[in-house]
C-alpha cells in the first residue's frame, strides 16, 4: 500500500491521502501519542482536541508547583505541537462540541487519551461536609484549573488529615507546610498563595490503609517531606516492627524508600537536624493502619470536626498484604480533610465502550474493543498510575498498535478522509471557535510576563473567560 505524504499549511490541513489520526486530549497521554506517530511515519497528520483553551493538562493542572524540572517536558510537548504535522485544538469539548461517532468518519483513526478527570469517592458518612476536599480539587485549586477556581478552602483549622500516601498526597501536605517563601518563586496562582499565607494548619497527618512497606510514594516526595524547612516529622515508632528485619529482601527502590522512612521514624537525627527539628513550628507524619470510616461533623452539624478510623492488621506481607479491621476505631480531631485515593476516568460519549468498575475504556494494547480505528492511551486505557514516564511508555504503546494496524490493513488508510476540515466546519456550525497553538502562545506569553512582573515563573490566567479573551485579542 502505497502512501502519500499529506499537504499541510499550518493551521490548516488540506485534503489528501495522508493518514490523518485524531487525539482527543492535550495532556501528556495525548502529546506523547501525537509525539510518536509523527516521528515513526512521515505521512501522517495528528490532530490533537482539548477540552481547555490550554494544552498540557496534569503537566500544567496537577505536577505540583514546587517541582518545575517535571515542567520541562512541555517543551518536548511544544515541539510536537509545532510541527508542521500538528494541529492543536482547543477549547474544543469533545462528546458535547463534536461526537466521537464524527471524528470515526473525519478521521482514520481516533485515540482517546483525555485523562482521569473525576475523583474517587471515599464512601463514607460524612465525607460532603464543609471542609472535606478531593485532592484533585486541592491540586487543581492551587495549580489554577478553571473548575477549581472557587474552591477556596477553609484553611483556619490546626490539623488537616490527607487521606492516602501515595505522591499527590505527599504533594498536597507539602504545599500546606511548605514557607511561603519557597512557594512565591513558583507559578502556584495567587489566590492560593494568599489563601496559604493566611493559614492556621500546623499539623497534617498522612494515613493510609496499609503500612510502612506498602506505602506508595516515591522517595523524592518522602525526602522532600523530611527535609521541609520549618518542619518536622512525627511517627508512631511502633508501626515500624519488624520492618528493619524485611529491608534486605526488598527490590531497591522500595528498600531505599522503607530505609529513609525508618531512619526518620526510629533513629536519632544529627544535631544539626535535631536543631532543626526543635525549631520546627509545623508538624507532619505517617498514620500507618488506618482506614477512614467517617467524617464526624461539628456540633452545627455542618463542618468537618474530626475524622474516625478504622485500625487496621495486615494479612500477608509485601505488595499483596490486605489491610483487615480489628474493630478499634480512633478519632483524630481536624479542619480539613483532603482525600487523596485516586483520580478515575470518565465516559464522554455512550457510542464509546467503557468500564465502570475499572473506569477505563475497555482495550487491548491501546486498540479499544469493538470499535474499528477507536484507540485509547494514557490513564484512560491504564487506569490511575505511574508518573509521567509510565504515560509515555503506555502512549508510545498505543501508538505502535495504531501503527501496526495501519500497516498490516486492518486499518483502511487509503480512502481520503477530511479530517480537521470537516470538524472546523461542523464546530462553526455550532459556534464553537477552537484556540489554535499560536493563540495558546499569546496566553503563555502574557502569563510569563505576568510572573516576571512578580518574581515568579508565571501567573495563570484562572478562567475561560480570561484564556478566550486573550487568545482572541
């Protein structure tokens, strides 16, 4: 099968018969998958649609604003989103602006990769009390994405509980504790950075459901929280029985994360450290063993008073050790409750095949069940995990099945399509205007200058509103 290489004027893709790939989502999953395809094959034409007038989703929305060398990889996502093969959408809302069913007959292929944009929910009494927050929203509160904007959490409690030990949660106590003046140099948005400074928490407490050797940070996130300046850590010594014994039969990255968590909670800290730790006005630790059974509300009956626990014994070692109750229960008194147990994706259109349970869409090797061309990559096809470089490895995955497929002809790449021609058309149609990269560029711009104005990276725009505006101007 012979293939053409396509026309393309940028911004503008003409007809042709070039393979033309649509990618539903301008996050990583999505740039990695466009990233791919257009390095692997020199005649295919990527689409990317984002439901923001912005692109790079948790890169932007969610990496925490303290760790700006994971920000770097959006100049990876921009080269992609620059080359001549490349067209970027946004502020197109796929499944309401434009059906899946309407990209299947523009494009020859169409691969969901729009992320984990709903919460997990803890399913206990109590939970939507004032004061109680998904981490997702926390994040999202801080890092400036549109939905969250009114969020504005009471922040003038003592104690605040993160419910989960996994890194967002390690991200959100840091935040929390962190001085303000580590946090004025980063791109955190202002309300949030006012809202901190006025913060009474002193105290976070981390719990999780399992114990020391199955938590599920990393141990650059647990490192950064012992050595937070102003801050010290507090453990239950007990929790670590019998861990010191199990660290040699460890794989190295989790005996090396167990070793700093043990030192932290069991050894004498050097006296430069114990001077530190004296000095500390904030406090933070792990509570292993634990899992939340109810939000218990204040006398009004409205607000967050305490949170009661379920402890826990665990059954089996390792990975596969199962938190069981042994029927004791604590209370432990709070303000705030931040419930970090993990992102879940959700359906954007019925036409598309998708696991509740599991909350994926449904997919073998990223090649979505049942539906010719429809592919899917990133947290939609996996579920919840990893870090950046898992979604990487799992796009560049699907992207490869797209490519096998187009090249053994199941996928039928040779019939014109008219891809972003015929959706721009039907998007006018409804009134909907798309941002296009260069138009991304002007917002990117003037919120660097912004930041600069006030020492910081960037100062974001937090609204559509504001983002279409400039964009348009």
């Amino acid at each position: 099968m012979l293939f053409f290489k396509g026309i393309v004027v940028r911004g503008k893709a003409l007809l042709s018969t070039c393979p033309k790939v649509c990618v539903v989502g301008g996050g990583p999953a999505g740039f990695y998958t466009a990233q791919h395809l257009i390095k692997a094959r020199q005649d295919v034409q990527v689409d990317v649609y984002e439901r923001l007038p912005v692109p790079f989703g948790l890169v932007r929305f969610g990496v925490a604003p303290d760790h700006p060398e994971v920000k770097n990889v959006i100049n990876t996502f921009t080269q992609t989103a620059k080359h001549s093969r490349c067209s970027f959408y946004g502020n197109v809302n796929v499944g309401k602006d434009v059906s899946v069913a309407e990209l299947l007959r523009s494009y020859h292929a169409v691969v969901l990769s729009y992320g984990a944009e709903g919460n997990r929910s803890v399913g206990v009494p109590g939970e939507h009390l004032s004061g109680v927050y998904s981490a997702k929203d926390f994040v999202g509160w801080y890092n400036g994405l549109p939905s969250c904007r009114e969020l504005d959490p009471d922040l003038s409690c003592d104690t605040a509980v993160v419910l989960g030990q996994g890194n967002v949660a390690l991200d959100v106590a840091r935040i929390l504790l962190s001085p303000l003046d580590i946090l004025k140099k980063t791109d955190i948005t202002q309300p949030a950075l006012d809202a901190l400074a006025a913060s009474r928490v002193r105290s976070v407490w981390i719990v999780g459901r399992r114990g020391p050797m199955q938590v599920a940070c990393t141990i650059k996130e647990l490192r950064e929280m012992v050595t937070l300046p102003g801050t010290r850590p507090e453990m239950t010594p007990s929790d670590f029985e019998g861990v010191k014994d199990a660290l040699k039969d460890l794989p190295r990255p989790r005996k090396r994360l167990t070793e700093l968590m043990v030192k932290t909670a069991l050894e004498r800290p050097g006296e430069k450290e114990q001077e530190r730790w004296n000095s500390a006005s904030r406090v933070w630790g792990f509570r292993f063993f634990r899992s939340p059974v109810e939000v218990l509300p204040d006398a009004e009956g409205k607000k967050v008073a305490a949170v009661r626990l379920a402890v826990n014994r665990l059954e089996g070692s390792g990975e596969g050790a199962q938190a069981v109750r042994s029927g004791d229960v604590e209370d432990v008194p709070c303000g705030l409750v931040i419930s970090s147990i993990g992102y879940k994706s959700l359906p954007i259109d019925a036409a598309v095949p998708f696991d509740s349970r599991r909350a994926i869409v449904p997919n073998s090797m990223g090649r979505v069940q049942q539906v010719l061309g429809l592919y899917c990559s990133g947290w939609l096809k996996t579920g919840p995990t990893g870090v950046i470089a898992t979604t990487m490895n799992n796009s560049f995955d699907t992207a490869r099945s797209l490519m096998e497929d187009m090249d053994s002809g199941k996928l039928d790449v040779s019939a014109e399509k008219p891809g972003s021609l015929r959706i721009r058309a039907l998007l006018e149609e409804k009134g909907v205007e798309p941002v296009v990269f260069s138009d991304w560029e002007k917002i990117d711009s003037l919120e660097v200058r912004r930041g600069e104005a006030c020492g910081k990276p960037r100062e974001k725009l937090l609204s559509v509103e504001e983002m279409l505006a400039v964009a348009r101007s």
